[in-house]
C-alpha cells in the first residue's frame, strides 16, 4: 500500500479505519458470514475487486463511509452466467441509532445500480441488453462516533 495513503488514513482513522480493514476481500467474507450468509464461501474472493467510489456526501464523511466490492457469482447462480454480485458496504460511526439509515442504504443501493448503468452504456454504448446486477447492501454500525462529528438529526 502506497505510504501516503497510509499516513493519510492514520491521520483520519476514525472516518477511513474501518473502510482500510473492509477493503480486503477476506474481511468482508468475515463480515458477511457474521450477518449469516453461509453462501459467502460460494464466492470468488479472489476475483472481487474494490471500487475507488464513494456515495457519501461531503458533510457526512466524519461519521460515514462506505466500500463497494464486486465480486463475480459462481457458475449455476440464478441470474445467469457473468453476472457479478455487488456489495454495498456503508459504515456509520454513531452511538446513537439512527432511525433514517434503511432509507440512506436503500438510496445508496440504487446509486449503485446507476454506477453499472453507466459502466455498461461506457462498455458497449447503448443500454440495449442491459440487466442490473444483483446489490447486496450491508450497514456496519460501529457504535463509536469520532471526536468533534457532526451529529445527524432525525430531520436530515
């Protein structure tokens, strides 16, 4: 890993930490086996890949960040060959529950499935033939909010 990126998540641990850890495939099988996925072991991990995209706005990246993995399915799965799985994975570091986060993560899912459009019409031009791909939306509540976060209100 390049060293100023080291230094750079060192000096934000509390918003990058926990997203440095979940950017090893190894670790998100370990997450999604915690969740009870026992078809996690089915999955290439080897060949899933961490995007460099984030969907979490500006002002709530002290108490939120996010990793997406794609990863592609094995053969048999029921959306067809070369299809390719999706992970979602928002983190929040807040002590307090916060009752809007379904709404965020299913928002964030959706922005996901903009992103394959894209990759899709950026790959073969058009939309003709295109298919979601499966997206798997995880939120990982730390409990642990950093010092000094901007607090969300019910309102936001």
């Amino acid at each position: 890993m390049d060293t100023n990126r080291i230094r750079e998540m060192a000096r934000n641990f509390w918003e990058s930490g926990m997203k440095m850890l979940l950017e090893n495939p190894y670790n998100v099988r370990d997450l999604l086996q915690l969740g009870g996925c026992g078809w996690v072991e089915s999955l290439e991990l080897d060949r899933m890949t961490c995007l460099k995209e984030s969907f979490v706005p500006r002002e709530d990246r002290r108490i939120e960040s996010d990793v997406i993995h794609v990863v592609p399915l094995p053969p048999g799965n029921p959306w067809g060959e070369e299809q390719r799985l999706w992970v979602y994975i928002l983190i929040v570091n807040r002590e307090v529950p916060d009752p809007l986060l379904p709404f965020r993560l299913h928002e964030r899912a959706n922005q996901v499935r903009e992103l394959q459009k894209r990759e899709w019409v950026r790959t073969r031009g058009s939309l003709a033939g295109f298919r979601c791909e499966p997206v798997l939306p995880v939120a990982l509540c730390t409990g642990m909010e950093p010092p000094g976060a901007r607090r969300r209100g019910a309102s936001n």
